[in-house]
C-alpha cells in the first residue's frame, strides 16, 4: 500500500489523495470509518492512470459520488476510494436541447443549469442530493421522473479501462438499477436530452417538490434517503409505520417519525446501530406483512 500510495504521488497532487480518509466525511448519513486511500481524479487520463496503478498493485478499488446512498462500515473501506466530484462536474451545452454532464456533477447543479437554458424535464431531479453517476447508477427518479426518461447516452469506463459511449436501451435501465451494476461500469459522463420550456414553469416546479421534499422528509437530519426500495404494490414508509416502528431507535439512529422510509442518524450514530436497526426493521415488517424489505441504501466496507 505504501508504495501505491508513493506512485499515486507522481499522478495526482497532494491535495487530490487523502490517506485514511474518514468516510463519514464523504457520505450523507456521516457514518463511515477510514478508507485507506481516497482520491478525487479530474480527467479520465488521470482516471486511466490511478486504475492501472491499483491493479499492478493489487488494490481494490470503490468508486463514490456525493455518497447519499451509501452505509459505510465503521472499520472503513480497504484499498482505494475515487471519489467523482467537483474536479470532474463540467457540463456542455449544445446551444439546443442536449447537455453533456460529467459524473461528479451534482444534480442540483445540472438541473439549475437546464432551468436557466429555459430546458424542462430535470425538474424531478433538483432535490436528488447525489451527482450524476450515483444517480446513472441508481437510475435514481422522483415524482414520476427517472433518470432514463432524459438520458440519451452514457459514457463509461468497462473493467478493463476501455472507454464506451452507450445508448439508452444498453444501460438496462430499471427500477434503481443499471447495467452499471451488473457489470461494475465507471460512469464518466452522460448526454441529456430536455426539451424547450417555460423558464417560470420551470422554476415554479422545482420550487414546489422542493417544498414538499422540505414538508415531508427529514432533511433536517443526516440520512442516505429512502433507506430501501418501495417493494411491489406496497409502500415502505407505510409499512414500517404500520408495524408501529415510527421512532423506532437503536442508539443514535431512528426510524424517522416524520418519514418512516427514512433511516437518520440523530447525531452520534455508528454504521452498526444503523444496520442492526435496518435489520429489525427488515425482520418485524416481515413478521407482521410478510413483505421482505430490500435496502435501496449500499452497504459498503467493513462493518466491525
Ligand atoms: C435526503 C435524501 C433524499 C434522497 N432522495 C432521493 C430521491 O428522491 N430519489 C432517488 O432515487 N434517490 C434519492 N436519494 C438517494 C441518493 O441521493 C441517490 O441514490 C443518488 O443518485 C446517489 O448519488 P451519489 O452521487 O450520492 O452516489 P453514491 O451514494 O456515492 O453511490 C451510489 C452508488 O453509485 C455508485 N457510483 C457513484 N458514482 C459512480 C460513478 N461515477 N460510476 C459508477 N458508479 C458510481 C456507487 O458505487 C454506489 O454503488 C436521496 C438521498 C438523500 C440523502
């Protein structure tokens, strides 16, 4: 690890590669240990570069966004972390309807950007906290918007560090899922494609699911949104508050009682408190509906 670590010098700067970075620094629930080396790369040369690094010396690697879906361990993550962020967050606009996004853009940032080109058709996506990766990743969507509806291609990076402009169809878009997950795909940068709107009608939309978003979710705490997926012909929100687990705590993590999907850490609470309380949660709504709750949250690292 040292000597990856040394190497690592000789492509990024100093201030681009954090030894023992403290995960909970890096993901919206603020929980998670170190992970032995994280870096943020800039351009997909650098990216090219820091891969070949890793596998020559064998370390694994782990690639984040903004982290707002993840539950980091408290033992931290072994290998390495890239981090997709500001350093890699340019968008393009083609002057007509398309905008080319990198990953580490944050979603807010691209959905102002399209509302101020007086493009509609991300407004879904303004109060998404991820970047745009994550959220090709996750197909991530909200109010009836998805990220597949305004996708058009997707640039990745496949496994063995050749890059690949995909279509749509390709990415095996589905309800929080993508082809990136089926075969560990590195996002690089997405085209978009709105359509020419109202500016007013626009802004108006993003401000009202901004509303109802500050209305009825806990945005007041630490958490990793919806903390699992809404299973078929349910709602999981619902069915945790009806199996009376609204407040429900162990340690400093809680069920929220303003939102039952959401899991939050009241302050102080570790990755295990939050596991075992997703555990119980799993276990008692199957108890009494006999519906089996999946995590939409990821589970990353070691968890001691
Ligand atoms: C308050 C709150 C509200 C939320 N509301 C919503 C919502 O309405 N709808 C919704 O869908 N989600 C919601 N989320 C969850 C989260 O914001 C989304 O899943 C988001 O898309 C994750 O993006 P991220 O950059 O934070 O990804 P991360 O959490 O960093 O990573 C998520 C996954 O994507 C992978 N990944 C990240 N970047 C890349 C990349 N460049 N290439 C390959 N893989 C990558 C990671 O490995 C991981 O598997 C919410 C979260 C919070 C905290």
């Amino acid at each position: 690890m040292q000597d990856f670590i040394q190497e690592l010098h000789t492509i990024l700067p100093e201030e681009r590669i954090k030894i023992q970075a403290m995960m909970k620094e890096h993901t919206t629930f603020r929980v998670g240990g170190p992970a032995d080396v994280l870096v943020s790369p800039q351009s997909v040369e650098e990216l090219t570069r820091i891969l070949s690094l890793a596998k020559e010396n064998q370390i694994p690697y782990y690639v984040i966004g903004h982290g707002s879906n993840l539950l980091v361990g408290d033992g931290g993550i072994r290998g390495l972390v890239i981090e997709f962020g500001k350093e890699y967050a340019g968008i393009t606009w083609d002057g007509n309807i398309s905008l080319t996004v990198q990953a580490g853009c944050m979603m807010s940032t691209a959905a102002n950007f399209a509302y101020k080109q007086g493009l509609t058709g991300m407004e879904f996506a303004a109060g998404i906290p991820g970047t745009l990766g994550g959220a090709i990743r996750m197909n991530a969507g909200a109010y009836g918007g998805e990220m597949k509806d305004i996708v058009k291609t997707v640039t990745v990076m496949l496994p063995d560090g050749d890059v690949k402009v995909m279509d749509r169809d390709e990415m095996h878009f589905a309800y929080r899922h993508s082809i990136a997950d089926e075969q560990d795909l590195i996002i690089l940068e997405t085209e978009l494609v709105l359509e020419h709107g109202d500016p007013e009608a626009i802004q108006a939309r993003m401000q009202e699911l901004g509303q109802a978003r500050r209305e009825k979710q806990p945005l007041e705490y630490p958490s990793a949104g919806s903390t699992f997926k809404r299973p078929e012909g349910y709602f999981a929100g619902k069915l945790i508050m009806e199996a009376g687990l609204a407040g429900y705590r162990v340690g400093d993590a809680q069920v929220s009682e303003k939102h039952c999907g959401f899991v939050i850490n009241r302050g102080e609470a570790t990755a295990k408190e939050i596991d075992t309380l997703m555990q119980d949660v799993i276990r008692k709504v199957q108890e009494k509906d006999g519906v089996t709750l999946e995590p939409e949250v990821r589970r990353v690292g070691e968890f001691v």
